[in-house]
C-alpha cells in the first residue's frame, strides 16, 4: 500500500508539473516542484484554471485558494494524494 501512495502522488506530481509548464511556457524539465509556483510565473488566473483542472481530473471539490495555501507543486501534490485516498 505505501509504494502505491508514493506512485500515486508521483503521477499527480508528474501530472501538475506538466500543467505548470504549459501555463508558464516552460519545458517540463524546468519546472522544480519545489518552487512556489508565483516564483514560476504563475498569475492568478492561471492558478484558478489550474484549480479547475484538477477538480476534473480527480473529482474533487477545489478551493482556489489551494494554491495559496500551497505554494508549491510538491505540496499541492502531497494534499491531493492525501485528499484522493479520503475519496477512494
């Protein structure tokens, strides 16, 4: 069970690390997860958006202020795995 929580968190990482650099216009490869993503370029529009993307892709129901009260790819990634095995 814990090796699929790290897989999981990973694919969902991986998967916000893909979204970040889409909305900043950066390759994957230069997106650090552990930057705040205010550092990266993200506005708040983008930040919204992003928010709406993961409430379909995972489900959930998202305030915007995720993004707020976690800065950085790898913490949003932490919570949403955490908040995905609530759901499951």
């Amino acid at each position: 069970m814990f090796s699929t929580t790290i897989t999981h968190s990973t694919t969902i990482q991986d998967w916000l690390v893909d979204r970040v650099a889409d909305y900043t216009e950066r390759a994957p490869h230069q997106v650090d997860p552990a930057i705040p993503l205010a550092e990266l370029g993200m506005d708040s529009v983008s930040a919204v958006a992003l928010c709406g993307e993961i409430e379909d892709r995972w489900m959930l129901d998202i305030d915007p202020t995720l993004v707020f009260e976690y800065p950085t790819i790898a913490a949003i990634s932490a919570h949403l795995t955490a908040e995905t095995a609530v759901a499951a």
